[in-house]
C-alpha cells in the first residue's frame, strides 16, 4: 500500500481479468442469476411472518389455525427453496474459482518458460513465486466472494427498500434518511483509519529493513559491542510504529459502533413510531413487526457494499500484478523454418558479435573467434567482468545485440532454441537439483536413459560410491537445499546428469570455493573426462585448467582483452600476465 | 497462542476496563427487544402513545451508553493490542540481538525477520480480534438466554432446538473439512516448492530443454489442488445455507409458538418478537465463537514461531565487572579448546592449542568443515568453548566484561556488511568518537582511501542499507577500516581477504603491517596466496591443528598443508614451491 497503484494500468488490468473469465461466462451468469432468485425468496420471509402476527391478532382469541398453517408452509417453501439456490451459486462459484485458479497458475507457469532470462536477472524469484501464490490466492477468493456478495448486496437492497415502501413510506423515508448519514460518517472515518493503514504500512517497512540490517549484521554488531545502540534504535521505530498502528485501529473499529448507533436510532425511531401508527390504525402489527425486521436487513447490504471497496482494491491490485506478469514480452518465437545441425562436430564461431545489457554499454564489444571441433576454451577474468555472458550467449539465454554464432557453419539464431540448448551440456557453479530420486535427477538431460547408463555417468563422474552410501542409494530423495550430501557432492551429481545427456558440447563454471580438498581433486578428474574429445568452454578459476587449454579468452570490465595460450598471453605481457604474476610471484 | 498472554500482565487495568465496556454494551444492546417488547405489549395494545415514546426516548439512551461502550472497548482494545505487540518485538529483538552466533545460525535470517514483524503482526490482529468479538461473544451469549428466558420461559426449549442446530451443522462442517486443510496445505507447499524450483533452475530446465516435463508434473499438483478444493468449497459453502434454514426456521418456530401462547398470556405478542431476536443473537454468539477455530490455529503457527525464539536459552552469560588484570601486552591463547556443536557427535574442535604473541601474522588454513571458521569465533566469544581454555591477553575470555574484550578486538568477518548511514559513521561503527585522522589513517592502510575520495560526498557519502550501493569490494574495504580503525590489541579476519582482487589482497597486507607492531593477527583464509608469509600458520584438519609452521616448513612436512596448496596450483608451480621450500632450508 505505500505506493498507490496506477490508475491507468489498474483499469487495463481489470479489463484483462475480466476478458480471462471469459471461459466461465455462463456459470458466472447462472450464479449471479441464483442468487439473486435466492435473495429474492429470502425477502418475503419476515413479510409473511408478519401476516402471521396480524391474521392471529385479528382473529384472536378465535385464532384461525389453517390460514396460519398455510403462511407457515409457505415460510418454510421459501427459505428451504432460498437456501437451495443460495447453494446451487455456491456449487457453481466453487467450481468456476478453482478451475479459474488453475487456469491462472498454468498460465503463470507457462509464462515463466516464456519469459526471456533477462526477465529474471532483473526481477527477484520471490516477486514471481508471490505473484503465483498470494496474488491468485487473493484474486480467486475475493473473485468468487465478490460475485456473490454484490449480486446478493445489490437485489437485498433494492428488494428491501421496495417491500419496506409498501409497508409504510413515512417510516421507510426515516429509514432512509440514517443511511446516507451514517455511511458518510463511517466513509471520513474509514478515510482516516486508511490514511494510519498507509503509515502503519511504511513504518512496518522501516521497522523491517532496520529489523533486518540487524539481524544479518548481527556479526558486526556484535565484535562492536553495539547491540544497546541498536536496541536503541529499533525502540524508536517500533514505537512510532506502535503510535500508528493503535491509531489505524482505532479508527478502523470506530466505524462499527457508529454504523450501530445510527442503525439502533433507526430502529428505535420505528419501533416507537410504527407503535404510533398502529394505535392510530394507519398499519397493521403484523407489518410494523416484518417492517423492523427490513430495517435490521437494510443495514446489512450497504455495510457490504462499503466493505466491498476494499476486497475490490486488493483484488484490483492483485489481478494487476497477475495481468502485468503475463503481459510482459515474451522470448522471440523460433524461426520457422528452423535450421538444424544433424551431426555436431562442435566447431564454433563468434562472428563479431556483441552484447549489452543496457542499450549504449557494451558488455561484449565486437568479438570473434573461431573454436575448432575438440578445442577447450577457458574464459578468465576477475568477478563481474561478464564471464557468464559468453555462456548465456552460448546457449540463447541471451541473444547479441549484433554479430551471431554458428556451429558447424550455421547460426544459431536460425536453430530452433531447444536445439541449440541441447547441444550443450552444462555443469554451473550454481548446483540446482530438484525434488526428486537422484535417478530422476541424474536422468534429466535424458529422460531415455536406463539405470545402468546412469550408473555408468556416476561411476565416470566419481559419485556412484557416494549415491551408493545414501540410505536408498539410487533411489534416494534428494533437492537443492538437502543436507545430506554436500556442495561438492551435489557438483559431482550435475557433472553426472551432463554425462547421462551425452552433449557433443559442453559449458562448465569451475567453482573453487566450498569444496574440501579431496572432492576437489574428484571433480577436477570428472570435468577432464567430461571434456575428453568435446569442444567446451570453462570459466576457468584453476590456473592448471587454464594451462591446458588450447584457448584462452581474458576478459576485464566486460570486454575481452585478450586471446590466446597461456604461453602466447605471458609473451603479451598484460593483463593476464598480471592476473598471472599477482598470485605466483614471489 | 496462550503463553504470550503473560505479555498483557502491564495492561491487566486496561484488560478489566475493556472487559466493563463491553459488559456494559453487550447489556444495553440487548435490553432493546425486550423494551420493543414493551411497546408492543404496554403501549399499542393498550393504545397508550405516551408509553410509546417515553420507551422509544429510553431506547436511545440505551443505544448512546452501548455505542459509548463501544467506543470505549474498541480504544482499549486498539491500545492493549498494539502494546502487546510493540512488547513481544522487543522481546524478540532483544533476545535476537544477544544470541550467540550458534542460537542465530539455527534460525535463518529471513525466518527471524518474519517472526519479529510478520508473526507479531499475526498475533496482534488475533488478538484484538479476541478483545473485539471473542469477549463479546460469551456475554453475549449468556445475556441472551437470560433475557429471553425471562420474555418468554413457555418458549425457552427452543433456544435449546436453535442452538443444538447451529453447534450441529458447524461442528459436522468443520469435521469434515479440518482434515482436508492438511493436505490442501501439503498441496499448495508442493505447488510453491515447483514453481520455486522452476524458478531457481530456469536455466538448467531450459538448457535440458524440460520446460514439458515440468509442465506436466505442475499440472499434476495443480489437477490434484483444484479437485481437492472444489470438495472443500462445496462442503464449506454448506454453511451459508445451513444457517439460513436454521435461522429462519427458529423464527418460525417462535411465531408458531407464540401465537398459540397468546391464549394463556396476550403479551406473548410482543414477547415472541423479542424472543426470536434473542434467540438470533444466541446462534449468531455460537458461530462468531466457531470463528475461533478458524483463526486460533492460523495465530497459534505464529505464537509458536514466536515462543521458538523467546523460549533459547542464553547459552554466554557474561560477567558485569571483568575480574583480573589482563597483560598489557596482547596475546592469544588456546589451551586444549574443545568444540562441540550441543546434541552432536562429533567435534569440530579437538584439543587445539596454540599461541598467538603481538607482531606477529597468525594463519588458519583447512577445508571446508575443518573448524578453523569457529576457532577464531571463540576468541569474541561468539561461541563458547566446550572444552579447555581460550585467553585474551593472559586473561580466560569468560573473566571479561563484555565490552571490555570487544573492544581489544577488531573482527572482520567473511561478508562485508555494512549499515546505513554514511562512509564516517560505518568506519566509526565501534568508536563513534574516534577522531577524523583515525578514520581517514584506518580507510587508507585498508585500500578505500581512492575510492571514498572519488565519491560525490566522501566521507560524508550515503551507504544503503546492507550497502547495496558499494561493490563487493568496496564494502569489505569499508568493513576492514571499520575494525582498524578500533584500534585493536587483536585483528582477526575471517576470510576476509577473499573478496579482494589479488593485487588489492596484497597491498593491504603490506599496508597493514603499519598498525600491527604491537597486536596479535588471526587471519582465516583459503587462498594460499594470502598466508604465505604468515608468521605462523596452522592447518586444520577435522577440528584437529594437524600442522604448525611456516609456509616453507609445512610443505615439506604437511601432508594435508601439500593437498591444499597443490590444488591451487598447476603441477609444475607445485614443483617450484617444493623446490623453494628445499632450499629454504639452506637460507
């Protein structure tokens, strides 16, 4: 809620929501019409009920039984057939919310593989995964209890102020008259109670960035002693925030004893002037004892309505989240025709191609260079000089703002994406593993493979003995954040599941850090037979894997500096001798 | 949810006017069907128009003392609340901020963050919702039936018929669908936890070209949420109806009743009017108390995330006054340190011993899990040593004040972390009257002089929150001026150095012998680059110090000291060390 959302894109949109129920129309348009014959059967209850009063009153003390009788009968009709419509809405809404639901999160889903990789360097998981999970939820629940709730709200307002003129329009008119009272009383301070709402917002957000600087700087607070400091600090904020919250608070349950004042002055007014009225025989007990009923039903819809505003809002903010996600440009299609390469031998040309991130900063200048079938790349280089965006040009994860890349002579940007992708194999520093048996996993590139094929990766890859050692062995469950086996294990595994796909290329990201000694050593020996006879590209970080490659691309501040072998590149004497010399030097 | 009731011990006056309130409202709200009642019964039948307004004139008194009433609880309950909560942060926070480093590391930094805002918040609103209706609810109730017992005592069975339906129809409902939020919930987690995956591994499943194979096992979950829900929904939505039937099925009831009463007694006209009413507000008091099933459970996750962390004990307790004169001259010493993790088998520190003196560069090498990352935390006593003994300058850590020992050291810890403010008041984080030469002095020896002087504002230049607008680098620059500006006996760098490029990693380390003439240096690293020269290094193995020495001295010695250092160097530069180390024995 701290900052208001645009009105235009809100209002766009809700127009693409509504045009999503499209599918649903029917059922939507049954249910409303449900529940409004419900609402309209609901009505006449307390009318009969009052007939009932009156034809006792009139015929007492003689009381004319079977005219009761019949009343009774028909009471019991109506409520049992309202109550029957009033579920058959609810059986229809639930059926169109839940499938609604899903048809959202497909969509998302869907979205998600659409969705150019660029999207998720510049937006945070945890924004897409709420979009999945809190928007559709708030937009699904308050959908189908919007539905509902107006078409009921609107036919009980309109029914009851027609049965109430009917009755008596002297004390409909008083009836009247409290209502726009109190809801503009109950709208200034509801305009005050979201005004707090917003600062109760703003300051729980100062609250939790504070809150959270601490907690994940605890260390630091700690070697300095500083934690009654901080103590300090977060008192200030947490009682401001306290200050604003008690007043949101108040202000929000302010509007109920108000709404009940005005409702009980109404409902005074009329019992003690209906009582008048019917002294004076102007209307009958019956009526003015139904008509009390109708004031105390009146009250009901227009709270509703008022409430009504704010589900609308979280709804509207919602489905503009949801709408604004599934709007945002897609990955270009693939050419269609699209090219293929039948047997890959693995040569590779950049052909002066270029990249940048944000128009008008190159990332990637100009660069061309031709591998040869079995030749092995390392691309070197300091933290954030852009060695991630050869690979993720590699593999279409991106695609050169000018210049292109062909294997065996074609480019790649006339291949079908999945194609070029599945030219690749890719052991990433960043080791992703799903939910699942550690067959499944190993068999990911190649859903074909048998259990001896997967076997046989492991065994290459140095990790059958330690699948072997898991409770289940093969068939244990593992994920991305188990405990069980460690990071060096879990890059052993992605090193298998690249050998069970069987990639005539391949793209490693060396990662030094986190990994023992001895599992070190593994890896190293399961990346060199990974790479046996395929032409790869390693973002290398070991000086011994630099060394043995046949090519050697440094790149500094985004651009590649130099090429090269290692002998070729010490003779430039530049950068790379520097890099070179800066950690063996004596 | 309960036990954070004792936080409302302060307001117990404020919980008893707040209980009189809505006495008092609950009472004067009910009192007007059976003054309607009256009307009916005195005034029109008799004709008696006096009567009518005199009573109508009494209503609205009744109704201004409940709308004050009113009033009244919902400020109490607004203030009680939100204290209540404003106390449980603190508690929380503070609790948080003195944990040891084992306490904070069982939890994770978001999941302490969700507790101290997002499950307090929790707690709050449940519980002024138990102030606004919950209390409301059983007066409400009991009221109710004495009033309407008293209108009518011929009619009282059917309060009984009303409210055995309603307790029926919700107790049914929720039996069937309470079982079902289990999975519902099973459910939804396995629908996050795919999509999170998809989302984390985007590139992998897009470069197996998988995007169909996940697809399909989303649609799975998804198939099996949407049937599961639909069930729920439609048996849930029973209610609605069920309540109408029932609600207007006792009106019913209570006219029927009624009318034939009116032959024994003609007030049973009005009686039965209010009557209905009575009987509405009695069913309706059972199902705001059922609203208690839904919304307890939801809180009671909260409060329990919430006792989690108040319930810790505090493992360090440290001592008021440090006892004993510690050595002028700065040392550390570990004597046969234990370290055990509670509840574990192994230790992660095995009778080490060693002894750091002031000019000298002590080193800490091993894997991952080697111990040498909570060896250096004993020295702050960030951990507490299960067994033997660590000394600060002479002197058993337990024997210090805490900001005594704190203040002898200077920590750099792995992360770079900065807070907002600004460049001065990050560098003068620990002594905040520290002169501006001291500062400048600190951010030159740690390399951020040139890049805080080609900031806009310098020294006075605003750093973000984690400062997120410095590099990597730059913030753990800023963090090692931060400690040498402390001016400490002890420097300790936990890994410190790792984010630095190599060139900056050494310049620093030459720049830093200025101020470490006369302090003890702990450095932790994993490059071998970087310890080098140290003047003592000592590797670790499996909590166990496996090898003591000089750089040259290991590699000849140390078998495991050999495997580190030859994984980080190619075969022939590997050779060359070993040669070097060979004829360093002759230097």
């Amino acid at each position: 809620m701290t900052n208001q959302p645009n009105k235009k894109s809100m209002f766009a949109s809700f127009k693409m929501f509504l045009k999503s129920l499209k599918g649903h129309r029917f059922s939507i348009i049954v249910a409303i019409l449900l529940t409004v014959g419900s609402a309209l059967f609901g009505l006449f209850i307390p009318k009969i009920l009052g007939d009932m009063t009156t034809i006792a009153v009139n015929t007492y003390p003689n009381i004319d039984w079977s005219a009761l009788g019949g009343k009774a009968i028909l009471v019991i009709i109506l409520f049992l057939t309202s109550a029957a419509l009033n579920y058959g809405q609810a059986f229809i809404l639930a059926v169109v919310s839940a499938k609604y639901t899903k048809e959202v999160r497909e969509k998302i889903l869907d979205k998600i593989f659409k969705l150019p990789i660029a999207y998720f360097d510049k937006h945070q998981y945890g924004d897409t995964l709420s979009r999945m999970s809190n928007d559709v939820d708030v937009l699904t629940t308050s959908m189908s209890q919007e539905i509902a709730d107006v078409s009921m709200s609107i036919t009980i307002l309109v029914g009851v102020m027609v049965l109430m003129l009917t009755i008596s329009v002297p004390l409909s008119l008083i009836s009247f008259i409290v209502v726009p009272v109190s809801v503009f009383v109950v709208g200034q301070i509801m305009r005050y109670a979201q005004k707090y709402f917003r600062e109760q917002q703003s300051t729980l957000g100062v609250l939790n960035s504070e809150v959270e600087e601490d907690y994940s700087g605890e260390i630091v607070i700690k070697s300095n002693s500083y934690e009654d400091d901080a103590l300090d600090e977060f008192t200030k904020v947490n009682d401001k925030l306290t200050k604003v919250s008690r007043r949101a608070q108040i202000f929000s349950s302010l509007s109920f004893p108000v709404t009940h004042i005005f409702t009980n002055l109404g409902y005074v007014a009329v019992c003690a002037l209906g009582g008048v009225f019917v002294i004076e025989g102007r209307i009958s007990i019956g009526n003015i004892q139904a008509f009390i009923q109708y004031v105390s039903q009146f009250n009901r819809p227009i709270t509703e309505i008022a409430s009504t505003t704010s589900t609308l809002q979280a709804l509207l903010a919602a489905s503009e989240r949801i709408f604004e996600f599934l709007n945002e440009p897609e990955e270009e299609p693939d050419k269609n025709p699209a090219k293929a390469v039948d047997r890959v031998r693995g040569e590779v040309e950049f052909h002066n191609v270029s990249f940048s991130y944000i128009e008008g900063r190159p990332v990637i200048k100009n660069f061309s260079a031709k591998i040869t079938p079995g030749m092995k790349v390392a691309i070197v280089g300091p933290t954030g000089a852009g060695k991630t965006t050869m690979i993720n040009l590699l593999m279409r994860f991106y695609e050169p703002t000018s210049g292109y890349i062909t294997v065996d002579g074609v480019p790649t940007s006339e291949m079908k994406r999945s194609d070029v992708r599945q030219m690749f194999g890719m052991v990433l520093q960043d080791t992703w593993l799903f939910n699942g048996t550690v067959e499944d996993n190993l068999k990911y590139g190649n859903l074909l493979a048998s259990l001896d094929d997967i076997k046989r990766a492991a065994k290459a890859s140095n990790v059958n003995h330690i699948i072997e050692a898991l409770p289940k062995a093969y068939h244990s469950e593992i994920s991305e954040d188990s405990d069980n086996i460690s990071a060096g294990e879990k890059q052993l595994l992605t090193i298998a599941r690249a050998m069970v796909a069987n990639p005539p290329m391949m793209i490693l990201d060396e990662a030094t850090s986190n990994v023992d000694t001895r599992t070190e050593q593994l890896i190293q020996d399961s990346f060199e037979k990974l790479t046996l006879g395929r032409t790869s590209f390693v973002i290398a970080h070991r000086l011994s894997t630099i060394r043995n490659s046949d090519l050697i691309l440094v790149m500094r501040d985004g651009n590649i500096v130099e090429q090269g072998t290692h002998e070729e590149l010490l003779k430039l004497n530049g950068f790379y001798a520097e890099l070179y010399n800066s950690q063996f030097s004596e | 949810m309960f036990k954070l009731f004792r936080f409302l011990k302060p307001y117990w006056w404020q919980v008893i006017i707040l209980l009189l309130a809505t006495g008092l409202q609950v009472y004067t709200t009910l009192r007007l069907p059976a003054l309607m009642a009256d009307i009916i019964n005195n005034g029109i039948v008799t004709g008696d128009t006096n009567y009518i307004w005199m009573t109508g004139l009494k209503m609205i008194g009744l109704t201004v003392i409940s709308a004050l009433g009113s009033l009244v609880s919902s400020y109490f309950a607004a203030r009680v609340g939100t204290n209540f909560a404003r106390d449980v942060r603190t508690a929380i926070f503070t609790k948080v901020i003195n944990f040891n480093l084992l306490d904070l590391k069982s939890f994770s930094t978001a999941s302490l963050l969700t507790r101290t805002t997002n499950d307090v918040n929790q707690v709050q609103n449940v519980m002024i919702m138990i102030f606004l209706i919950m209390l409301r609810a059983p007066l409400f109730l009991v009221i109710s039936i004495i009033m309407a017992i008293q209108t009518a005592p011929d009619m009282s069975w059917i309060i009984l018929v009303g409210a055995a339906a309603i307790l029926g129809s919700a107790i049914t409902i929720i039996s069937i669908v309470m079982p079902k939020f289990k999975v519902f919930q099973n459910l939804i987690d396995k629908i996050t936890l795919i999509t999170r995956e998809n989302l984390t591994g985007l590139k992998v499943v897009r470069a197996f070209d998988n995007e169909n194979l996940e697809k399909t096992k989303f649609k799975k979950a998804n198939d099996k949420l949407t049937r599961l829900l639909i069930f729920i929904d439609r048996i849930l939505e029973l209610q609605n109806p069920l309540i109408n039937i029932i609600f207007n099925g006792t009106t019913l009831l209570c006219s029927w009743v009624g009318i034939s009463l009116l032959s024994k007694d003609f007030a049973y006209l009005g009686n039965m009017t209010a009557f209905a009413q009575y009987v509405t507000f009695v069913m309706m008091s059972f199902l705001m108390m059922s609203m208690l099933f839904v919304m307890l459970p939801r809180a009671n996750v909260s409060a329990h995330r919430i006792n989690e962390v108040l319930k810790k004990p505090m493992r360090i307790r440290w001592r008021e006054k440090t006892s004993g004169m510690p050595e002028k001259t700065a040392s550390v010493e570990f004597k046969n340190v234990d370290f055990i993790y509670p509840e574990a088998e192994e230790k992660i520190l095995d009778n080490v011993s060693f002894k750091a003196v002031a000019g000298e560069t002590t080193a800490f090498i091993g894997s991952t899990g080697s111990g040498k990352s909570t060896l250096i935390n004993l020295v702050p006593r960030f951990y507490e040593a299960t067994g033997g003994k660590v000394l600060v300058n002479g002197l058993p850590v337990e024997n210090y004040a805490k900001e005594d020992l704190i203040a002898k050291i200077g920590f750099v810890p792995q992360r770079g972390m900065l807070f907002a403010g600004t460049v001065r008041s990050n560098i003068k984080f620990g002594v905040p009257n520290a002169s501006d030469e001291q500062m400048k002095k600190a951010a030159r020896i740690a390399q951020a002089e040139n890049f805080i002087e080609k900031l806009p504002d310098k020294y006075n230049s605003h750093v973000a929150q984690g400062g997120t607008n410095v590099s990597g680098g730059q913030k753990q620059r800023l963090s090692i001026a931060r400690a040498i500006c402390k001016n400490p006996d002890i420097f300790i760098f936990d890994d410190a150095f790792s984010a630095l490029d190599m060139r900056t990693d050494a310049r620093l380390r030459e720049a830093l012998k200025e101020v470490t003439n006369d302090t003890v240096t702990l450095i932790v690293a994993q490059r071998v680059s970087t310890i080098k020269d140290a003047d003592q290094i000592i590797v670790l193995d499996n909590g166990k110090v496996v090898g003591k020495g000089k750089h040259f001295e290991l590699l000849k010695k140390c078998q495991v000291y050999q495997e580190i250092v030859k994984s980080q160097l190619s075969e022939a530069e590997f050779k060359k060390e070993v040669a070097m180390a060979g004829r360093a024995k002759y230097d």
